[in-house]
C-alpha cells in the first residue's frame, strides 16, 4: 500500500468508517507531516475528556447551611476559567463571591437569582474540556458524520486540494458536497465576547446595598439606566431615577387606582431576617435585667472638641471611641461582665468561660438589616484607633461588603440608638455572651453646680441589660460606676494617651510625702488611666512550668486566696530584656506591672523591696538563670508609679526614685494591687456586712485582729490603711479620733 492510500486507511479509522481505496490524486500537503498532525488530533480529542462535572458548594464558614443567590455573573453557555466569579450569595451574615475551580463551559445553573442554595448541594454544571475546539469535538462525536450522511450522494467524488483547517478530516474522505460546507455555530467564548449592552439591563451587576435600596423604594431595577462599569446601578442612579418619578420626569412613579383595594405582599425573610429570628428567640429565653444610669458627658466633649480643632474632618472623634474604651477599662476590674456562658462543652454543668481579650461588638444599622462587627482586643488599642476601626467596620457594613470574620467572637456589645434617636433603650443580649450595653442620645438639661449655680450639662442615659442566672445586680452596677467614672473624669484618662489632646491642661499635681499618721494622711493621687495600652494579660495566667515561689521579698502576713502562677513566657527572654522599641517596651512594662501586682496579691504584700524581690522570680528567671539588674527593676516600678502605668506603685523614700537617702531602706514601694479609694469601699463594705456601722474601732482591730483575717487589708501597712480611712473621712463616711498609738475609727 501506498503512503497516501495508508494516510486515508488511518483517517477513516478516526471517523469510525471502513477503509477505502486509495487516491492517486496529487496532493499539495505533505504526507508524513499531515498523517503526523492526524494522528495527533485523534488521540487529544477523544470523548474521555469531555466531563460534565457538579461544582458542589461549599461551606462559607460558621457552620451555615443555606444562602441565598443574589446574582449570577455567568449564564449558560458561557465559558470560565479558574478563579473567575460565577455567582454572588449572602448568608445571615455576609456577602460571598463564589469562583470557579476549573476551566470549562457552563452548562446548567440551578438556581434563579433569590433563591437559597443548599450548602453541599449542585450550584452549577461545568463542561471541563480540553484545548480543542467544539468543532473538532463534533467530529470526533460523529456530528459530521450524521450531516454528510443526509447530503445527496454524489456520483464520483470530485478531485479537489486538501488544505489544512478544522473539516479536512471530513472533506478529505471525499463524501463532502462541492458546495461551502455549512458553518458551525460560534464558540461560547466568542459569544461571551460580545458586548453587554444596553446599560439598564443588568440587573445582577448592583451590590446588596443597592438593590435593598431598589426594594425600598418598590422599584424594579431592570428599569434603572446603570451609569456604573458594564451598566452596574449605582446607588445615585437610584436616587436618580426616584427623584425623577417623583418630579413626573423620566418614568413616573406608579399610582394605584383610587378604587383599587391595596393587597398584602408575602415576602420571605432575608437571611439576615431569618438569623435574627432565631438568634433573638434563643436571647430571650435569657433572664435579662435591666440597669440604667445616667452619664454627664460634658467633660467628654469639652476636651473631644478641644482635639477636634486640630485635626482634619474625617479624623475627627465622637464620643463613641472614648465609651468603647471606657467599658474596656471597666471590663479589666469586671471580667464577668466580658465572659461567656458554655452549656455545650459539658451538658446539664454550664460554665463560664473568662475571656482574655474585649473583644467589643458595636450594632450598625446596614441597609440589609442589622449587623453587629466586632472590634477586636480594644484593650490594646488607643482611642484613635477604636475609632479608625468603627469608620471601617460601619463603612463595610453599609456597603454590604463584611465578612464573616468581622462578625464573629463578639465578647460583650454595645448598641449605640443613640446616634438614631431615643434616650432608653432595653437592649437584649446576645448568647452566649452574659452583657449589653446600649448608649441613649444625649442631651443638654439644667443641673446644679458644686455651688448651687445652675449650669448646663449633656447627659446621656446608659442602659446595661445583663444575664441574671451569673451577673448579680451589683456587679453591674458597679462596672457602670467604673464607666461612668472614667468618662466623667476624662482628662485623667487622656493624660498619658496623646499629649497634644490635652496641652492646655495643667499638668498632674507632684506627689506629696507620705503622712506619718492616720490624723494627718496625704491626699491620694488620682489616678490617670493610660490608654495606650498595647497589651494586657487574661484573668486567668496560663499554666507555667515556672518553680513555686518559695521566698517572698517581705514579710507575708496572710496567705491570700488568689491563686497566681507565672506564665511560660515570664521565664525567657525578650521579658528580662528592656525592650528598645517604645511600643514593645511599654507592652512589655505593662505586662510586668500586672504580673507584680498579681504577685503581691497572692502573697499579701503592701510593699515591695527591690533589693529582696531581685532573688525572686519577679525579677529572676529560673530557666535562663538570670537576674534583672537593679536599675531594671527600678524602671519597672518607676513605669508603674507613671500615670501611664496607672500610679499601681509609689516609692516610700524621700527621694521618690528608689534610691536610698540616709537612714532610709533602698529601693522600697508600695505596690498598689488595690488603691487607697478602692481600700476605702473595702473597709465600708466591711463595716455594712459586719454590722459594725456606728461603732467604734480601733486601728489595731482593723489591721491585726482575728476578725479581719479572712479580708484582703488584714495586716495593711499602717500608713496606707490611714490613707485609706482619710478617704472614708472626706466622703463623711467615717471620723478618726485618738492620739498616735490609740487611734480609732467610727463609721457611719
């Protein structure tokens, strides 16, 4: 056999015909070259490589079930490639772009835009092909085989020049006409190429916000000319189009028959309905109570406006960040207000879980509905960035463009209605969080001043609505008094945040000496609460390897039932090691503050030596086998006696820097785990629980009696328990009396 009559055998066995006799026409093509190229495209193009495959949709997160399909981005027919998108869906919580895995041809969608896809379920069928065309596909499917077979038989097939393209397979076999061979209808991907004209059509192209918008307004959005990319409808071409109806320009807006009888509309509910609805059903069943509480805000915005002057528009604060800040403090003092209430882990025995890091949820009105985001370790951030990160969350959240991640591990809430209208609100909580609190508008009313004066003051009203099956009544209320004060005293927390805020005022008075006795204490120093605090420890130190302490670094005069373990990471350095870096360093500090603080609390010490407490491993690590040089461990307290450190120590010598005068004990401090006013509630409580109100009591009986043992000021230091007692004095709640040695107190 020749070589052309074997190039013919070999293409008729790709068509699926029986062999035929040879040609002996001349040919233009070279033989081998062309049998080659044959050969080839019969092997690439069979049908094992055409797959219809399901793209399967996946779980987007938070164990969510359905979604709705907002929008298509491809139609049948259509060709994608990889990490092309295929379609938008929104679940209760945020909105999704799913894109394809594969490179193909959309061959089904199974759903229409609004209905709720099934997680695991078909979303759309993909034809995952080769690189061939659909022509050459056709003829290995045996397309033109059928159509050559219905053409009219021809005589004698006509001598004609074999040339290369796509139908040479078939023409070569001599059965096609002599006429054009009809044309094969255009790929999808030159289809996909045309231009998605008019604007106005596209009803997919518009963002959940815009087409909420649409709904609002009872319009249908096939009917709003798009001036976005590709005719996308933007947000003004809504109001556009209803400003035009209602000034009877354009397409005027519907108006119903006056004798038309108006129906009712069934609609479903949006996912962020239906995850409300079964959210609020779960809250409810909580015992909630309700706590209000006025707030003056007029220091607030007297020192806000002051820093407002300097700053650009859209840098300006409101009163919001300062309040997120303010319950963060407040949730340091009151952790149980920021826990979470497990009754999964362990069935029939609910716990609490105490929650290391605030984890703050603010509610934002989106035109979709309700959503809470959460800003995240508020504790570490300064006022101006809470407030960067409320811009951001709210401008996502209207934009319809929040992710899951935004949305979730909210610890405690805060429900601004405020900034909408009301001054009360009853907020409800959100499980399994054990906390809400919601801010009411604020508003200028007359008051009373420290002289009688009326004066005007902005109050707001604070609602906190709490889980009563954890959170008493007076634990709320006292993590309002914190807030409270925080917020009504401002400028002690701002001092040490940014120094150019508060330039205009006077600065912190010096300490004064320490009083020898009880009759004539020093005043305590108000303390500044830092808000660049760039760390924090939870409520509950990890686990450490770290040896029990054995020795403390001054007499323990009552074991304290607050149990305290070093954490791994106080072991190692970069902890022993003062950091270079300012934000490092005072993460660092204040880091070390608390561990001392905790420290002196599980011990029951009031005061601290830095010369003893070197060999402890407050300052010694046990792993690395080293000591923290004594100027080191003076910066730390020095840090800590700082407004910045929250004034947690003050230095006993004279010369208020821990170095020693003649005749006084080099290095030593009071380490404030609780200050002097916090000791003053200390000692009123007692006396109410004890019955004591009225009596008299000796100092002796306060400090060193039996009956004091199990209370945390049993053994205080003599001076700081009559800084203590002075407090009580200037709030009229106690007289001291009685010469030095013999003093003693009573109560009213």
């Amino acid at each position: 056999m020749s070589r052309e009559a074997a190039r013919f055998f070999c293409r008729s066995a790709l068509v699926g015909r029986t062999p035929i006799a040879p040609r002996t026409e001349a040919c233009t093509l070279n033989v081998v070259q062309r049998r080659r190229w044959d050969q080839r495209r019969g092997f690439v193009a069979t049908n094992s490589l055409k797959v219809i495959k399901p793209y399967i949709l996946a779980d987007i997160g938070e164990g969510i079930t359905e979604c709705q399909v907002i929008q298509w981005f491809v139609k049948p027919g259509a060709r994608v490639e990889q990490f092309d998108p295929i379609c938008e869906v929104q679940s209760d919580k945020a909105s999704v772009e799913i894109t394809s895995r594969f490179d193909g041809v959309i061959k089904k969608l199974y759903y229409e835009p609004d209905d709720m896809a099934k997680v695991g379920k078909p979303l759309v069928d993909i034809d995952i092909q080769s690189d061939i065309s659909e022509a050459d596909a056709a003829v290995l499917d045996g397309a033109v085989e059928n159509k050559t077979e219905e053409a009219p038989n021809k005589s004698e097939p006509k001598t004609q020049e074999i040339e290369v393209g796509r139908n040479d397979t078939a023409a070569a076999t001599g059965d096609v006409p002599t006429q054009s061979a009809p044309s094969l209808p255009a790929e999808p991907a030159q289809q996909e190429l045309q231009p998605r004209k008019p604007p106005g059509k596209h009803a997919s192209l518009a963002t959940p916000a815009v087409r909420h918008m649409v709904k609002a307004a009872n319009l249908k959005i096939e009917d709003i000319e798009g001036t976005g990319r590709d005719g996308r409808v933007l947000k003004d071409d809504v109001q556009r189009h209803t400003q035009a109806a209602k000034t009877g320009a354009g397409i005027p807006a519907p108006q119903p028959a006056p004798t038309q009888q108006l129906e009712d509309r069934i609609q479903p509910l949006t996912p962020i309905q239906s995850a409300m609805f079964k959210k609020m059903a779960i809250s409810l069943s909580i015992p909630h109570f309700l706590y209000t509480d006025g707030v003056d805000f007029t220091s607030l915005n007297t020192i806000r406006k002051k820093y407002n002057v300097i700053r650009e528009k859209s840098q300006r604060l409101t009163t919001f960040p300062f309040i997120i800040k303010a319950l963060s403090l407040a949730l340091q003092q009151y952790p149980l207000l920021n826990a979470r209430l497990d009754t999964e882990t362990k069935p029939g025995k609910p716990q609490l879980v105490y929650q290391g890091s605030h984890n703050i949820g603010i509610a934002v009105d989106s035109p979709t509905g309700l959503l809470v985001p959460v800003i995240r370790n508020v504790q570490s951030l300064s006022i101006e960035q809470i407030a960067a990160e409320i811009t951001r969350l709210s401008e996502l959240a209207r934009e319809g463009k929040i992710t899951t991640a935004d949305l979730n591990d909210a610890t405690i809430t805060v429900s601004n209605i405020g900034s909408i209208g009301g001054g009360v609100v009853a907020p409800v909580i959100v499980s399994p969080q054990v906390a809400i609190v919601g801010i009411g508008r604020a508003k200028t009313v007359p008051a009373f001043g420290k002289d009688g004066e009326l004066v005007k003051k902005e109050e707001g009203t604070f609602s906190w609505s709490a889980d009563h099956r954890v959170v008493d009544g007076a634990t709320a209320a006292r993590c309002a008094e914190v807030v409270k004060g925080y917020l009504e005293d401002i400028e002690s927390m701002l001092r040490s945040l940014v120094p150019s805020l508060v330039s205009s005022l006077p600065p912190p008075k010096p300490p004064v000496a320490a009083a020898p006795s009880c009759a004539t204490p020093k005043t305590p120093r108000q303390r500044p609460t830092s808000l660049t605090t760039m760390a924090t420890l939870t409520s509950r130190p990890e686990p450490s390897q770290t040896p029990p302490v054995t020795s403390a670094p001054s007499t323990t005069t009552q074991p304290s039932n607050h149990a305290f373990t070093f954490p791994p990471i106080y072991a190692f350095p970069p902890f022993f090691t003062l950091q270079p870096n300012p934000t490092t360093l005072s993460s660092q500090l204040l880091s070390w503050s608390t561990l001392i603080q905790s420290y002196c609390r599980a011990h029951h010490l009031f005061t601290l030596t830095l010369v003893d407490a070197l060999s402890t491993p407050l300052f010694a690590s046990p792993t690395t086998r080293r000591n923290l040089a004594i100027k080191d461990a003076r910066t730390v307290v020095n840090w800590m006696a700082s407004p910045e450190g929250g004034h947690r120590a003050e230095w006993i010598t004279a010369s208020g820097n821990g170095r020693a005068a003649k005749g006084e004990e080099a290095g030593r401090c009071w380490v404030y785990w609780k200050r002097p006013e916090e000791w003053a509630a200390s000692l009123e409580e007692w006396v109410e629980r004890t019955g004591q109100r009225g009596s008299v009591i000796t100092l002796y009986e306060i400090g060193e009696s039996d009956a004091t043992k199990r209370e945390e000021f049993h053994g205080m230091d003599g001076e700081l328990l009559a800084r203590s007692l002075q407090l009580c004095v200037k709030r009229g709640k106690a007289q001291v009396f009685g010469a030095e040695g013999s003093e003693g107190v009573k109560f009213f």
